[in-house]
C-alpha cells in the first residue's frame, strides 16, 4: 500500500453501514475499488440485484451507478482482505443475550472472528478501520488481536470511524455529514493512517468537518451522541404524560423549548419512543461501560432514559385498552406501521413489536399493515422468544395485509404505530365508516389532523395532549371577567 494513498477497500459486512457507506465511498471515489464482503451468500445475491437487503431512499441508484465498475458485492472475503489497501470492519455487534454483561454489553464476537480472519489472511500492510457501532476500547481489543498473530511485513494499523447515519435519510447523512469522526493511536504510523482515510471522505466532505481524535474518544463519541439524542426523545416523552395530565398540548410545549437557542428543536417530537438499531444498544453500552468502571450513580442515569423508553410503549398500550373499556380482549385492533420509524424496512427495537405484544397479552386480534415490512418479518419478531413463549397464539391473533382499508375494516380501533407520510393522506371518511362504532383513533405517533378526525366521528387519542369533547370546552370557555 502506498504511505499517501488508499486504491482499493474491503468491507467485511454487507449489512446496512457498510453496504450503504461503501457504496456512497465508490460513488464519490471512482478511482478506488470497493469490495464489500460477507459470509451470507443469500444477502450479497440481494445487493447484486434490484431488490437490496435493506431500504433506503436513494441507495439502489447510487448502488447501479457504481456496480460492475468500481463497486462490487462478493463472499470471497480471503481475497478482497489481501487485496484492499484499507479494510472496514462493519458486522453486526448485537447486545448480548446470556452470560456477563447479558442485556447490556455488546457481543464482540464478530468484531473479534472478523479481526483473526485479517490476521490469517493478510500479507502486506493494512489500515483496518473499526465501522462497527463497538464498546470503548473494542479498538484496542483488535490491536491485540493482531500483534499476537504478527507475521512479518505486515503491518496493520487500527482506526475508529463510527458511523452516524439515521436509518430513512442514511444517504443525505453519508453525503452531507455534520462531522466525520476518525481515531487513532497516537503514533507517527497512527497519524498517517489517519491521513490517508481522511483523504477518502475528503473527496466530498470539507476538510473542517473532518475531525481527528484519539481511538477512545471516537469509540466513546458515538456512545455518547446516541444517549444524548435519546435523553432527548425520553424528556419529551417524559414531559407528554404530563401534557395528557393537564390539557397542555406536547407539540406546543415542544415548539416553545425548540426556540431557546440552547436547547434547540431536534429530536422533541414527542412518540411511541426511540427504537432501531443503535439508541437501546449504544445506551445500554455505555450503562455497562459505567458500572465495569465503578460508576453506579452515572449508570443509573443512563439506565433511566431506556426505562422511561419502555414506560412510554406500554403507557400507549393501556391507554388503548383504558378507551376500550378496559378490555382489548377478542376485539379487532389495525396496528399501522411496524418499522422503527418511517422510509426504512427495519423492524429492531421497533415500538409496534411492543405495543403489540401489550395487546396480544390482553387477547386482541392484531390486523397490521406496513408499505416495506414483510409478512416474514412482522410474524418472525412477534414470535420471538422476549416477545412470545408460544408461537402458535401469534398465529391465532395476529394477521398481517397490504391494503391499510382492510386492516381497518371491522375493527373497534386504529393505532398509527409509524410515522408514514401515507397515512396522512388516508382517507379517514371511508375508514370510519367501515369500522365498528365507536371508532378509536390512537396516534401514536402525533400525525394527523385530530380535529379533523373528531369532526368524522372518532373518539380520537393521542400522545400528549387529550382531542374532543374536552378539548373543545377549554377552547370555547370564555376568558374570566
């Protein structure tokens, strides 16, 4: 490899990081060469097709621009790792689920089998680059790793480069970014390993907005903006059941904080919660990351944003049930969305798995609809073993369609659990008046027109604020004397 220039890269994993960020590198790069490897035949057979592993707007056409010619998806992983220059490990880290650490700490052992494959491969030198959402000092774990399988001549030097893309909008994030982050060890050969990745992203992101830290910092960096972002979602929850308790209204409470210059008006939109793939898990990262250096105090705070992410899911659920006259049981419930958030298929921490799980406990019959989640994967989490010990009564309550009228015809309630834009432009006239009455409306997700919704009929219901009869007596009291 040249001391000044990266040719060609290997990205182990073809998940959603590194498909998505290896395919905007070959775009913005067409000198480079990009590989992206994985073990899973099935998944690569999927990005070498029109139908990707994952959606996200805009991925496929940069994905076509790209393959064939500088961009390429492939299960020979032992040659893409000798012959990249810079290697990106990008696989899943998932919390574990058994033994120390179990429900917090991240399970490395991809990170780990990804970095004894480079070790056995490799035989020239190489920048590795941790792409991974990893613990602090997963880095130095990989270093280890290969200085205890050193071979001579091969040198492998070990970067952090986080990721911070939000699924939906993961394309704009890669190619706009508010920073680019990259660690590294604080040596000659670290700083010019440093360099040379820095050089990659410079091809389309400003250099002031490419910032240099050390390994831990970066590791810890992504942690932290993750727990930050979603103490944010946790106090506005937080501050929507106090909104429901006293006739204020979320959305305007939310508004008036977003215009102090302080706090600002991100991420306080008030919802079902945060889900995806990396809020719970860099949260629960950090709490274990705290309490292994002797910081209960500090862990117990951050325990209680995930705990309060919980609370707000099954305050939902029950308020559903509450409305229905405290009982779900046998009744036709249409749950609409079953991603995380809008313009993604993933489904991981989504709030709908709960919230369905809530009701399925109480004996609702479940009709769910979502524009990108699969029959497959909507059946497959509800019968998860966290969710359900008997898979067989997910069969029996829960039914899933394509057409949102079906999934609303007959029922006693709707529940937008997913912030498409499609359910906007329903039409609710029809929806109504294929429903049992009184039709419920719960909005999950503080979407539509409620007042619009009262007018048709619904008894409507909603996160923070309470629509109806209650709300149009503080509207139409007169002003005292």
């Amino acid at each position: 490899m040249s001391t000044s220039k990266c040719c060609r890269i290997c990205c182990v994993g073809a998940g959603y990081v590194g498909g998505s960020t290896c395919s905007v590198i070959a775009w913005k790069c067409p000198e480079i060469h990009v590989t992206v490897v994985d073990l899973n035949q099935e998944r690569i057979d999927s990005w070498n097709s029109q139908s990707l592993p994952i959606y996200e707007p805009g991925l496929l056409d940069i994905v076509e621009k790209c393959r064939g010619k500088n961009l390429k998806f492939s299960t020979d992983i032992d040659q893409s790792i000798i012959e990249a220059d810079l290697i990106f490990i990008s696989v899943n880290t998932p919390t574990k689920t058994f033994g120390l650490g179990k429900g917090r700490a991240a399970d490395l052992k991809y990170i780990e089998s990804a970095a004894r494959r480079i070790a056995e491969v490799a035989n020239s030198k190489k920048i590795v680059v941790e792409k991974s959402t990893v613990p602090v000092k997963a880095a130095e774990s990989i270093s280890r790793i290969f200085a205890s399988n050193r071979k001579e001549g091969v040198e492998l030097e070990v970067l952090s480069n986080p990721e911070f893309l939000a699924e939906g909008t993961a394309i704009n994030d890669l190619l706009n970014p508010d920073r680019v982050l990259i660690g590294g060890s604080a040596t000659s050969s670290g700083y010019a390993a440093m360099k040379i990745l820095s050089q990659i992203y410079e091809h389309w992101v400003e250099k002031e907005r490419i910032i240099l830290t050390n390994t831990w910092s970066s590791e810890l960096s992504k942690l932290a903006a993750n727990a930050f972002l979603a103490q944010r979602i946790s106090s506005i929850n937080a501050m929507s059941a106090v909104c429901e308790a006293t006739g204020a209204d979320v959305t305007e409470v939310a508004h008036a904080i977003g215009t102090d210059s302080r706090i600002g008006d991100k991420f306080l939109r008030a919802s079902l919660g945060f889900g995806g793939s990396c809020f719970q898990k860099d949260i629960l990262n950090l709490v274990y990351l705290c309490e292994a250096l002797n910081l209960p105090e500090v862990a117990a705070y951050w325990n209680q944003v995930i705990a309060l992410n919980d609370y707000q899911k099954r305050r939902f659920a029950n308020r559903i049930i509450g409305s229905l006259f405290n009982t779900v049981t046998d009744k036709k419930i249409a749950i609409l969305g079953f991603a995380f958030k809008k313009d993604t298929a993933d489904t991981r921490e989504s709030s709908s798995i709960y919230i369905c799980k809530y009701l399925m406990d109480e004996e609702a019959h479940l009709v769910i609809y979502d524009p990108k989640v699969s029959r497959q994967q909507i059946l497959s989490d509800l019968k998860h073993p966290t969710i359900s010990d008997n898979p067989s009564r997910v069969d029996k309550l829960v039914s899933v369609t394509d057409d949102p009228y079906s999934a609303t015809q007959g029922a006693h309630a709707f529940a937008i659990c997913t912030e498409w834009d499609l359910f906007r432009t329903l039409d609710y006239q029809r929806i109504y008046d294929g429903m049992l009455k009184p039709a419920f409306a719960f909005d999950g997700r503080v979407l539509l027109d409620h007042d619009r919704l009262h007018d048709i009929g619904f008894q409507v219901e909603t996160i923070g604020k309470t629509v109806g009869p209650r709300e149009l007596c503080l509207a139409t009291t007169p002003p005292p004397p």
